[in-house]
C-alpha cells in the first residue's frame, strides 16, 4: 500500500536526523507468566551487522516510509467499569484511574468511548436521555436529560480527564430513544425517518450538555453495530442508505449550522460489509460531512481496512470496538495498526471478578482489570499488553514501514518528539532472538515466549 500522504515530509526529517540519536534502546517487556509486567529491561546497544547475527530473526524498519498518524489509543466509559470504579473506596479509585489515564504514573490511555445511553453492559436499567411513558412523543426535546449520567459515568470522565488533559474521547449511542422506533422499544427495531430530525437534535443535545459539564466530544458515531438488531438489548437497525441520508441530509448540516467541531465517523461495525462505508463514502454530499470509517472485529478480516483506505485516501479508518488477550491480542493489535487504522479502543475494562454487571445476553471475558469481591484490583496480563502500546504510542505518532517474518509481530512508530518506538509480539512457546535493522544498525534482542517487548530511542 502507499505512503500516507505528506510522510515525504517525516521522510526529510528523519533524514537529517543523526542516525541514532542515543547509544541503546530502552526496553519495557510484559509476559504472559507474569515475570514481566511492563517491566523495564537494561537498556540494549545498537550495534553494526556481523556473521553472529543470522542467528536472528530479521526485522527491518524503513523510516522512508511512513502511513497513517496516529489518534489516540484507549477502551471505554462503559457504564459497567464506570459503576465497578464507583464501588472502590477513595484510595484504590484514585490509584487504579492514575494507574488508567496518566501518562508516566500509569499506561496514559488517551481515547475513550463513550455510550450515549446505556449499552448491554449495565447493571441499571437501560436508558437514553429522552425516555417517555408508551405513546407520547416530544418531539422539541424538551425531556431530554444526561442526569443519569451524573451518578458514576461523568464522574469517571472528568476524573479521567484531570489526570490526562489530552483524553479525548468519541461516543456512540446503542439505541435512540424508544418513542422514535418503528416498535416503540430500544431493543431492535428501526428509527422512523419522520423523527430523523429529531436524532440528529438529540446527538446535538448530547453534545452540548456534555459540553456544559467541560467534557468534549471530539467524535461521534451514528450507531453502534447498525447490522445487528438484537432483541435482548438496546440496539437499532440501519441500513447504509438510511445512514447516508440521515448524515447527508440531517446530522451534517445540523453540526455545520450550529457550528460543531464534532467528527462525524459512519459505519462502527465490522470488516465483513464495506459496502455500508462505501454508500455513504462515495455520496458527494454526505461524503464531506463524514471524517472517517469505524470498524470492530467480530466478523471480516483485518485486511478491508487497507482496502477502504485505498478507496477513500482522504477519509480515516478507526478502530472503535474489540477486546483482545493474550500475547495473541498484542498480534491482533499489531495488525489493525498495520491495516491503516488511527486508534485502537478495546471494550470495558473493568468488571468484577464475576464478570458483572452485564444486563446484555453476551458472556464476558476476564477484564484487563478486575474488581474483587473484597473490593480490592486485581490487574490481569491485558492491563500490561494494551500498556505495551498505549504508554508509549502518543498521539501524532506516524506509522513507519516495517517488514519481517510472521513471528514476532512488529510495529514500528516515529514520534512527534523525534523519537521512535518498535513493539514486538512473540505469541509462541519458545524465545525468539531477533534483530531490528535500522538504518545501518541492529538491535539484538530475545523475546521470551508468549511476551511482548516495546523499544524507544532516539
């Protein structure tokens, strides 16, 4: 695939930059047996290429080329993990947020979802911000109200946000109101094109009230998951003509004659139907209202997100759902970076230990960090594999080329500050020795089995 447009300009810089800023690469490892949990390693020479090193396995990273800058990288403001930090006493809160959001104290996570309403992983009733009793409707929006919100959803936000000034955060809702619906219920069902005025007023409210409370929505998307209207939870079906008309027709100008700096990103569902994008990406109209495409990974393949980037060369590609484990998960992370992707965002990162509260009919993994039932934190190995990317990817980090064999995975970055940063994944049972080429230089490392190893230099 080609180069993201403007990295001829990093390709300069980084040209004239000295060719190895420092001596040796720091190296944080994280490892499946616990021994490492983002640990730092002692520091690894650069060294120049010997016989000695055909031993290794050879990953070469080309800062020539560059793709893709990089968002921001985090997981989600579910109300589950929002409720399961509420729970904790004072202390463990603020050392598990700090552990969460900060930026050198903790993995610094810097992109959050959040729902506009309630997803399935609640344990309260579920909701949106305009509920009414069966057969009226309101159209003015006058019953609208985020005061649910206020119990333990806003004060996670704004807590997260103290902590790192840099969060930003996109959001989507799972249903629309009920009283909107061509069955009356949040579960399911369509949203009636008469009240398509009226959504794209309610996404305008949600926006605005979030706002009044000092939290920005920096993206929106349309619906979560608009191919699947389940009936066990909130959900609302969309087909790819009703979203382009919705966006082109109502959302887009609504945000462009209120003068809202919200991001717009369709689709939020999986790589398997490019063709939803696609409608709306190749309309004229609706085309200019729309930043960019969100995908999950349920079904599809990783590939069509490269695909849909060829396609569409001015538009970004998202990654906004889906939770991954194990060193297997660092691959699969690896790889949605690699197709093209601006951010990555797993999905609830804290339930308790009995994996609840989830009102929703889908079963849950172990979280990357679990509440006890003695109210204490249990941090799993996800905590430390996301941290292997989000603690030290920032935000405006260009994707570098790198090429090498299957195992490990890599994935190289230049930084904002000059700096790069290469992770490795080795999801196999045995040590992997290999060597990163960069420019002229090696670095000779041995990846332990079933770990993942992050370098920085400069």
């Amino acid at each position: 695939m080609p180069p993201k447009t403007g990295s001829a300009l990093l390709a300069l810089l980084v040209s004239i930059l000295p060719l190895i800023g420092a001596d040796s690469a720091s190296v944080w490892r994280s490892s499946e047996d616990g021994r490492w949990q983002l640990t730092p390693d002692p520091a690894i020479p650069w060294t120049t290429p010997d016989d000695r090193d055909r031993r290794h396995v050879r990953v070469e990273i080309d800062p020539a080329r560059a793709y893709q800058d990089i968002l921001g990288l985090g997981i989600s403001f579910d109300h589950a993990s929002c409720y399961n930090l509420s729970r904790l006493d004072p202390a463990t809160r603020a050392e598990t947020m700090q552990r969460l959001f900060h930026p050198e104290l903790g993995i610094g996570m810097n992109l959050m979802r959040v729902c506009i309403g309630t997803s399935d992983f609640t344990g309260d009733p579920w909701y949106t911000y305009n509920d009414l009793p069966p057969g009226e409707t309101d159209p003015e929006l006058r019953r609208f109200s985020i005061e649910r919100d206020r119990a333990y959803v806003l004060p996670t936000i704004k807590a997260a946000r103290e902590l790192n000034p840099d969060l930003l955060l996109y959001a989507s809702p799972w249903s629309p109101p009920a009283w909107m619906k061509t069955n009356g219920s949040l579960l399911a069902g369509q949203l009636k094109r008469e009240w398509y005025g009226a959504y794209a007023r309610y996404l305008l409210s949600f926006i605005q009230a979030y706002a009044q409370e000092g939290v920005p929505i920096h993206a929106l998307t349309v619906q979560n998951e608009p191919d699947f209207p389940n009936p066990d939870y909130p959900t609302c079906r969309w087909t790819a003509e009703d979203q382009l008309v919705f966006i082109r027709d109502h959302l887009g100008p609504l945000f462009e004659n209120e003068k809202i700096n919200t991001r717009i990103w369709c689709w939020d569902h999986n790589w398997n139907l490019l063709d939803f994008p696609r409608t709306i990406l190749r309309d004229t109209v609706a085309n200019r209202y729309v930043d960019g495409t969100a995908f999950h990974l349920y079904e599809g393949k990783v590939e069509a997100q490269s695909t849909l980037q060829l396609e569409f060369p001015d538009k970004s590609v998202y990654f906004t759902e889906g939770s991954t484990f194990g060193t297997r998960g660092a691959v699969q992370i690896i790889d949605i970076l690699r197709h093209q992707a601006r951010s990555y965002n797993a999905w609830v990162f804290m339930l308790d230990e009995h994996r609840k509260p989830n009102n929703g009919p889908h079963n849950a993994s172990a979280t990357p960090i679990e509440r006890l039932d003695d109210n204490s934190v249990r941090y799993n190995f996800d905590y430390y594999m996301y941290g292997q990317f989000m603690k030290f990817i920032p935000r405006g980090a260009r994707r570098l080329a790198s090429t090498g064999p299957r195992h490990p995975a890599h994935l190289a970055f230049a930084k904002p500050d000059g700096g790069f940063v290469l992770v490795l994944a080795n999801p196999t049972s045995r040590t992997l020795p290999v060597a990163a080429a960069f420019r002229s230089l090696l670095l000779a490392d041995q990846l332990p089995p079933h770990s993942v190893s992050t370098y920085t230099w400069r």
